[in-house]
C-alpha cells in the first residue's frame, strides 16, 4: 500500500526558530514552506516571493494556517 507524501511544513518542523518570539506573526514551518513555494515558482527575491504569497494566499491558506 502506498504511503502518502510528507507535508513539506514537516521537514521544516524540527528547526529550532531563532526569532524573537513576541515579533512572530508565523511560524518558522509555514514561512519556510512558503519561501520554498514561491522560489519554486520562479521568485528570485524576497519582494517576489512576498508578491507570490500575497496573491496565492486563499490557494497557501487551503494547506496552511497562515493567520
């Protein structure tokens, strides 16, 4: 029986976050999972990847919390 795929956000779980926890707005997980996401679309930047998310976030948000 075939095992379904890992979440990407799982192999991002394990990392410890060096932020500062009172500026956090999400966690190290979805941010990472979206910066992979929007580079594997071709982002170059960080604006491009922001743009990306920003306007793919009802389609990010069916997969993520992002609150």
């Amino acid at each position: 029986m075939p095992s379904l795929p890992m979440p990407i956000t799982d192999v991002f779980v394990s990392l410890a976050d060096p932020r500062q926890t009172n500026k956090v707005q999400h966690s190290l997980a979805e941010t990472l999972t979206v910066a992979v996401c929007g580079i594997l679309v071709g982002a170059d930047t960080f604006e491009e990847i922001q743009a990306w998310a920003q306007e793919k976030l009802p389609w990010l948000r069916r997969y993520l919390e992002l609150p």
